[in-house]
C-alpha cells in the first residue's frame, strides 16, 4: 500500500464551475492535464465528494466522465434546501460549491514524485 | 436574412448571444450587434426565477409577464437593424406574454422605417390553463424530482406552466421571413438551433447537425460565461470590463467555432469552453433537449488561434416524447436583510442580533414557518466544509424568513433597523432601504406527453405596423 501522507488541493490539478437545476447542483471539473485526470479518476471519488460536501447537505452523488476533455461531471442530490426560488441561502443556486470544492485534499502518494504538479 | 435554400450552403451561421438571463449587462447585446457581423443576435431571458418574477406581474397586469428590457433595447437598436439587413433577432422575451411584447416593440418601431419588418411570435408553451384538465384525464405530471404526482390543490395555486418548446416554430418563423422571432417558454439550445436548421436547411431528424448546434445553442446560451465568466483562472481574463459575449459560427455540418467580437476584452479557450460545456447538466452522454438527445462524450474541443475554439462531434439521438414543464405556484412571502457587525467576537455579537430579531417577530404574534440566520465572513456559505482560520473582526449578518402570511413578513422587515439602538455594538449599514416582503415561488418540474403540447404550438407573422395596431398602447 502506498502512504498517503501528504495531499495536494484539488485546485491545483483541476478547474470546476457549478450550478443549480431545481433542487440539483452540478459541478463540472476539468482537469489540467491528462496524468491529472487519471489520478482524479482515482481519488476523486463519488464517496469522496459526497463525504466532503456532506456538512452542506449534499445527498447522494453520481460522476460522469468525458475522458475526451479530462472532465468529470458531478451531480448531487438535494445540495440546495429547496431550489432556487425556495433556499434561504445566500448562495441558493449553488454557484460556489466549485470553488468549495477546489480546496478539496487530494491524497497523494509519498512516490508521486517530482512530475506531480505543484504540491503544497 | 437570407435563407440558405436546403443543401449547398457553404457559408457559416453567425449567432452571438447577448444576454444569459434578465439582469444581464444591458450594453452586451447593442455591442455585439454592433461589432459582431452576426447573422443571428439571440438573448436567452428566463431561469427558473424569472418566470416566477413574470407570474408575479402578470397577476398584477394581464398585459405585462414579458421582458420589458427588451422593447428598451429594440428601441436603441433600430439603426443597426436598418443597417445591418441581415440581422436577425432570437429571444424568449416573450416570456408569459410573447405577443404583447411583440406589439411593444413593433411600437417604438414606428416611424423607423422598419414599420413593414415581419416579427414572428411563438406561442404554445403556456399551458397553464390544460392543467385541470390533464389532471382529470389521469396525466399525472408527477414532479420530476420527487415522483409526487400534482395534486388539485397544487395545480390550483399554480401562477405559470409552460412547456419547452424546441427549435421548429422558430425555424419556421426565420424562414418565412421574420427578423425578429420572440417566443415564451422555450429550451435555451432551441434559440440557437432555429435559425441554424431554417438557414442550412436541415431536416428534423438529421440527429447529428442538431446536437451540433445545440450544443453550440448550449455553450453561448448563458452569454459572458463561455468568454471569461466565471473562469477558475479569472486573474487570466484580458480587460473584464469590456468583456465580450460569445459567438458561435456554426457550418453546414453542424461543426461549430466559438469566438467573441474583435477588440473585446474576456477570452475564448479550451478551459473557459470545457468549463461552460459542464455548466448546469446532467448526464453529458445525455444532453435532452426538445430536439435532440445530445452525447457530449464524443466531442472534439479544439483551440485553433486567440478567443477561437473549434468544436466538433457531437452525436445525437432522437428526443424523448414526452417535454419537460415547469409549474410555478405561490408559496407565501419571503424577504431578506442584511447588517454588518464588527467586533474581536463579531460571529457571537452577529449570531446573537439576528436571534434577537427573530424573537422579536415572535414576540409581537408570528410564528415564522422557516427562517435562517447566516453569518457571512464567519465560513456560513462554506459551512462546516471550510472553516476560517481566525475569528473574523467584522462578518455580514443576513437573516432570511419565508411564510405563508405577508404580515409575518412584513413585522420582521421592520425589526432590522432597531437592532442599531436596542442590540449588541458594532452593527452598522441600517441606513440601506428596510427589506421589503416578496412573493414565494415553489416550482414543479414534471414531464408531459408531446403529443398533448406540440399541435398547439405555432409561429404567428406579421408586419410591425399590423403587431403594433393589434396591441394598441
């Protein structure tokens, strides 16, 4: 087993925007390059962002992937208390779960190595 | 414009959009016209929220429910579409009342010289009316989310339904000649897709040219966002002030580029175009529209010079039979202030203010069906995710209440300002206007057989002068 003593921002592998469709949000993260995918292929799992947006309420979450843009799709359940007409929240459409979720730890091997980008 | 007649046409379809929602930057789409050498200007008005805002007026005036910035702007743009002869305009501002709106315009038309310009309006999409009806006849228009089926008493309190609509109207209405097509209710990719099937001549089911478009119709449909908006690397945007809304040239083949006019500032480039493609979707093998089912997975993104991306591959199926609607029904009031609060423990003075107010309202006989006290700079929009590292010496205090009763409202609009002499120190910004109630909106989302919408969806063309006479002001 690899040791994951370190971890890298997932901002620093990927970009994201996110948005609202009724009580639904989506995140859209593209990642910067190819070897960035495949490690978020990995790491970036649907247990993992549900785990980590679960102090928001988020629900369940499903990933799709678009390997053709080193893309991966979120969809998550119920992240809005009611939608946009509805939420109470400042933040009712979902507009800043991507950049909450940039500052996601992605674990990293102890052997990445030097070719991994920018660690913190 | 000139159509393109069937096949054979080699030149490409210009469509810029100038406008991603109602609100937007009300120079964006004079400017585009302007300096975009379009075919085809569409603005994109109506988010969720939008049609609430309309039901809300048209309840109070049956002659409203439209966009009423959009008369605004055809009213300064009557020049260029005098000399841009080609120009054509694509808009949902029809919102809940497309041919008032149409009359409106055709209105400050007059004495343009543009009196005998053909404006098609489309109208099929408001349902609201069907409703009891359908419900009796057993289609259930279960919301789409939870399976609920619409109760009776949900379709009573409905203020709006309107079904997507697609491409065909409008496509009918360009190429019978219309140069301004307004429509209500229609899918966003659908504003795009009109034009382009009217202009190359594509027929309904050449599943691959429509996913083109559409997706193209999808990437331009929220304006700045595929230029710069919203971009992670936002620090990378060239000149955010004069930022430049997209355009897309599409081909006979579907194909398409995304650009933005000349010496605007934002950018166009893989990152800022891959970000939008992801924007409010869901499954991206599976992009619906009322026109084609659109498979985002096969797309080829391209970089090919400054601001210009090139995309290709979409793949599309044959569309579900059923569209999607949207009910919107009253669901009581709701209103919204906010206060700054400094101090080395600002978070517990914040905390501390808007309970006070709540207790208050209380106090004087309401019983606030929800409410939420949000403390902002202290990690409330984050919560519990990200946590500041330090105590913040100033936070906003917002607190928001939604009820059934507009004087529950209304009693905590006016607990705010006393906060200022009768709470903790430090709270100041009382001097903004007191918060005023505002309707509630809930919405239902839910899926209708085609067959029940389409046949009653139609493009109507006339000349400005006989729109502006049938709506007389």
């Amino acid at each position: 087993m690899p040791n994951f003593s370190r971890s890298i921002r997932l901002g620093d592998l990927a970009h994201a925007r996110s948005g609202d469709k009724g009580d639904r949000s989506n995140i859209g993260v593209v990642a910067r390059d190819a070897q960035s995918y495949a490690l978020l292929a990995e790491r970036l799992t649907t247990e993992a962002v549900a785990e980590y947006l679960r102090p928001l309420g988020a629900g369940p979450v499903v990933r799709y992937e678009l390997p053709n843009l080193n893309a991966f799709n979120f969809v998550i359940e119920s992240a809005l208390s009611g939608g946009a007409s509805r939420s109470l929240r400042i933040d009712s459409q979902g507009k800043s779960l991507a950049t909450i979720l940039l500052e996601m730890p992605i674990p990293m091997p102890d052997d990445a190595g030097t070719s991994s980008p920018v660690p913190e | 414009m000139e159509m393109g007649v069937a096949s054979g046409v080699s030149r490409s379809l210009r469509v810029g959009n100038g406008a991603g929602f109602w609100g937007d930057n009300l120079d964006a789409p004079y400017l585009l016209a302007r300096e975009g050498r379009l075919d085809v200007l569409t603005l994109e008005y109506l988010a969720e929220l939008t049609m609430a805002i309309l039901a809300h007026l048209r309840s109070k005036d049956p002659s409203t429910g439209y966009i009423n910035d959009f008369p605004e702007l055809i009213a300064r743009m009557g020049l260029l579409l005098r000399d841009q002869d080609r120009l054509s305009i694509v808009t949902n501002a029809g919102g809940l009342n497309p041919p008032s709106c149409a009359a409106r315009c055709s209105g400050v038309l007059k004495g343009s010289g543009l009196d005998r310009t053909l404006i098609g309006v489309v109208t099929g999409d408001d349902v609201l009316d069907r409703i009891p009806g359908w419900l009796a006849e057993g289609v259930d228009l279960a919301h789409l989310e939870t399976g609920e089926p619409m109760g009776v008493d949900l379709a009573g309190r409905l203020v709006a339904a309107n079904a997507y609509l697609g491409a065909h109207a409008i496509a009918v209405g360009i190429r019978q000649g219309a140069r301004l097509v307004v429509t209500g209710r229609v899918a966003d990719a659908s504003l795009t897709l009109g034009p382009a099937a009217a202009y190359f001549g594509w027929g309904w089911e050449d599943w691959p040219r429509l996913a083109g478009a559409s997706t193209a119709g999808h990437l331009i449909e929220c304006g700045a966002q595929a230029t710069g908006g919203l971009w992670t690397d936002w620090t990378e945007v060239p000149d955010f002030p004069r930022i430049g809304y997209p355009i897309a040239e599409i081909e006979a083949d579907g194909s398409f580029a995304i650009t933005k006019a000349g010496d605007s500032g934002g950018r166009v480039n893989l990152a800022t175009v891959a970000e939008q493609l992801l924007y409010e979707i869901d499954d991206p093998s599976r992009y619906r529209t009322p026109d084609v089912d659109v498979d985002f997975t096969g797309l080829s993104i391209q970089e090919k010079g400054t601001d210009r991306v090139v995309v290709s591959g979409a793949r599309g199926t044959k569309p579900s039979d059923r569209l999607k609607l949207v009910g919107v029904y009253r669901n009581g009031w709701t209103a919204s202030g906010m206060l700054a609060v400094v101090g080395r423990d600002a978070e517990a003075r914040a905390r501390a203010a808007g309970q006070i107010v709540l207790e208050r309202v209380r106090r004087a006989g309401f019983a606030l069906a929800e409410t939420m006290i949000e403390c902002l700079g202290a990690g409330d929009v984050a919560r519990g995710v990200i946590v500041p590292a330090s105590p913040p010496f100033e936070v906003v205090l917002r607190v928001t209440v939604r009820d059934p009763e507009r004087a529950a409202v209304d009693r905590f609009c006016r607990e705010l300002a006393p906060l200022v002499t009768s709470g903790p120190p430090g709270i100041v910004g009382y001097t903004a206007a007191r918060p005023s109630p505002r309707p509630a909106f809930g919405y239902w989302p839910a899926l209708v057989p085609r067959d029940l919408v389409e046949p009653g969806a139609r493009v109507e063309i006339r000349t400005a002068a006989e729109w502006a006479a049938s709506h007389p002001d």
